[in-house]
C-alpha cells in the first residue's frame, strides 16, 4: 500500500473507530483493517450501551476515571455524529435503577468521589435510595417485589448499532480508510520496530500500529512474544419489544438489566460465560435472561422476544484495558480488554491510545511515568 497512512489500526470495533476519530481530528491519516465485512460487528454491536459500570464501585480508580471522560463527553459526541451524518445514535440520560442494595455504603462513598469529577446540575444528586412510592412512581412496571432501590438519574444509554453506523459514516467523511475482509494474520517486526503487518496476501505498513482487536488481541499479539491477558467471555441478550415507555430507566437486579429503547425495545443482559471462542447461543442463557427479566417487570412474561444474540467480550481479570505501547516494538499501541465497560470507557481509552500513537507531550507528562494501563 502507499506510504502516507500514518497509523494501521488492527479492529475496526468501538475501541478501533473511536482511536481512528481522535487521530483523524489530530491531522492523521489513518486505515483500519477488519476481519469482518463490517466494522463494528463483534462485541461493540452486541453489547448494551448502558454508559457506565454495573456496579461502578466494584470496580478501580483506573477504570472510574475512564468512566468520568465517557459521562461528560458521550452527549457531545452523539451530537456531534448526528449533526454531521444524519444518524442518531440515540443517547438518552435515561437514569439508572439498581435493585440490590447490600452494597450501599459502597456506592455511596463512590458517587461522592465521582460526583466531584463530572459537572451536576445545581442541587440535582448524583445517587440517592428511594422507598417504594417514589418506585413505583417512576417505574409503575416494576414488580411488587422491589421495594426500594439505588437511583442515579444522570447515567445515560445509547445505540451500539447505530453508534457504529455514525462512527463509520463520519470516519468516511474524515477520510479514514476503513478496509473489510481484511484479518490480519502475521505482524513482522526488525530491530525493535514493527515493518509491516499481513493480511491474507496483502502487506501493509505505517509510521505506528495499533492492535485493537478486542477478544482476538492476545493470539494477534502472541506473534510477537507478548502474552496479554485478554480472553473471549460471550454474552447473551434477548430482546423484548414492548409499547414504548412501558419502562424508562436502566434497571439493574442480581447482575441482570434492562434496557429501555425509545421505540419500545428492551434488552435484557447478559450472561457471563468462559467458553472461549463460541458466540453459539443456548437455551439455559435465553432461560437465564428471560426468568430475570420477568423477575424485574412483569408484564414482561407476555410481551414478545423479537431477538437473541451473543457477543465476545475482551475478557480481562480486573476490567481494567491495556492500553500502552508494545514493550518490545516502539511503534506498536495495544489498546484492549475493555471487558463489560467497552463503550462508556471507549472515549477515554482512544483519547490515551491516540496520544501514544502520535506521541503528544501532553500525554508523556501524564501516562508515560505511572500509566495505570500499562502492559501486565
Ligand atoms: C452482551 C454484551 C453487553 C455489553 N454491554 C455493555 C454496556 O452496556 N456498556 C459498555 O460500556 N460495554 C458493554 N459491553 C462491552 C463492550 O461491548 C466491549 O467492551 C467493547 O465492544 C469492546 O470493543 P473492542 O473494539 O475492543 O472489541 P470488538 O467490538 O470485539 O472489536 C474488535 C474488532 O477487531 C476485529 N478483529 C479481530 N481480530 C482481527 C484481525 N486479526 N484482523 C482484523 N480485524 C480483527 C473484530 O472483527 C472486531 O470487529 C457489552 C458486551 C457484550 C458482549
């Protein structure tokens, strides 16, 4: 190929077209190379776009911070991609419920520090417990059976389908290449550099490279002796589709959720399963979700299921990503293992990624002497 892309992203997922936005804004030019005939088809279309966490106090600092950029930039960004392609990738501040509350002092002590960081309109709280009335004012579906709950109203939602569609159209118009059916199988290095990459009978050479090929990271990277601990963990989701309003918030109860669509849609998440590289769906997940779902609202035992998918998370042991430069191979960033918190700490993450590739100062004053991200 010609020498005048600056940076070859490998995964074109949300991780790989977000990066592949900041660079082209910074002047770049830039390809991304896909295995699929899409971009944005693996675990960045499967997944639910709830923008935060589940639980976000379980979680490390490293993770929360990523999640502070995403809740203040995400309506920015979705605005931003409707005005310029025409696609609404649907955010909603639709709020957040969750069911369980053994860990409130938890959650509590987390919103406050997290609170500190974003910008709250004047006297609204960030998170607060509610009793039944003010429940089953706000969510009349619920069952009976919840009568009280953790409310976070500023959390948002949005589209992954239609996320991907607006990214992809409006790295076009920035003149990002976005090239499909081309899976990188072979990345050859000399001399602590990468040369160039290969995919089925085409090489492909840059300045830099970055590897953001969510679940298929590790073997991708396993070539050139790195052993990242990134693994495929599948996820499940049924979709109902209700009259619209039926339920408004994010619920979440025993690690399940519901997601509310405007058009009456709902999702409802996920399973957890380390059965490698097998998107097969089965009965006992449908079961799963379906019982949980229910359990939540129960209007929802007569409402129809319109789909079932899966999608393979890159799994990784404290969900905190990798996002660093190849120890070994100066001009190779490796951006991955978002686990279940891929979308809302996308922004962060490709804003770090970016700044690696292009080597910005801002960045070495920051991340390049205690990068919290760095390879393991
Ligand atoms: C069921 C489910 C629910 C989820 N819900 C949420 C949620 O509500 N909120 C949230 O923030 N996150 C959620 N996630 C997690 C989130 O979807 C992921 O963390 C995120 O999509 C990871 O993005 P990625 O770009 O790293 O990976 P992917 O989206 O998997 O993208 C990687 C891309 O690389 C390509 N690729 C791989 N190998 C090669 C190769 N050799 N050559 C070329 N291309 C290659 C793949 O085809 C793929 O397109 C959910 C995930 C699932 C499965």
């Amino acid at each position: 190929m010609s020498g005048k892309t600056n940076t070859l992203i490998i995964g074109g997922g949300i991780i790989g077209l977000l990066t592949a936005r900041e660079l082209a804004i910074a002047g770049q030019s830039v390809t991304i190379l896909e295995k699929n005939t899409h971009a944005g088809l693996e675990s960045s279309w499967a997944g639910g776009g709830i923008l935060s966490p589940l639980y976000p106090w379980r979680y490390p600092d490293a993770v929360t911070d990523l999640a502070v950029i995403g809740h203040k930039d995400y309506p920015r960004l979705a605005a931003d991609l409707l005005k310029s392609t025409g696609i609404d990738p649907e955010y909603v501040r639709s709020g957040h419920l969750i069911l369980d509350l053994d860990e409130y002092d938890q959650a509590k002590s987390w919103a406050k520090t997290f609170s500190k960081k974003i910008t709250l309109e004047r006297k609204s709280k960030f998170l607060q417990r509610i009793g039944r009335r003010e429940l089953s004012l706000i969510e009349p579906e619920l069952s009976e059976n919840h009568t009280a709950a953790l409310w976070m109203p500023v959390i948002g939602q949005i589209r992954n389908p239609r996320l991907i569609k607006a990214l992809v159209k409006d790295l076009k118009q920035r003149g990002v290449k976005i090239i499909p059916d081309a899976e990188v199988k072979a990345i050859h290095s000399e001399n602590g550099k990468v040369l160039y990459i290969e995919s089925s009978n085409t090489r492909w050479s840059a300045d830099s490279y970055l590897v953001a090929a969510g679940a298929w990271s590790a073997s991708l990277l396993a070539d050139t002796g790195l052993s990242l601990a990134v693994e495929p963990v599948r996820g499940q989701m049924i979709l109902f589709k209700a009259d619209p309003d039926k339920l408004r918030r994010i619920i979440l109860n025993n690690s399940k959720y519901l997601i509310p669509r405007r058009d009456g849609h709902i999702l409802a998440g996920s399973t957890l399963e380390y059965v490698g590289f097998n998107k097969q769906l089965t009965d006992s997940g449908y079961q799963e979700l379906w019982s949980a779902a229910v359990d939540i609202a129960p209007f929802l035992e007569n409402t129809p299921v319109v789909s079932h998918w899966a999608g393979l998370r890159p799994g990784s042991s404290s969900g905190v990503p990798t996002i660093d430069r190849h120890p070994d191979l100066e001009n190779l960033v490796i951006c991955s293992g978002h686990f279940r918190n891929g979308v809302i700490l996308g922004l962060g993450s490709a804003r770090i990624a970016a700044e690696l590739l292009t080597g910005s100062d801002s960045l070495k004053s920051n991340y390049q002497t205690r990068n919290p991200y760095r390879v393991q």
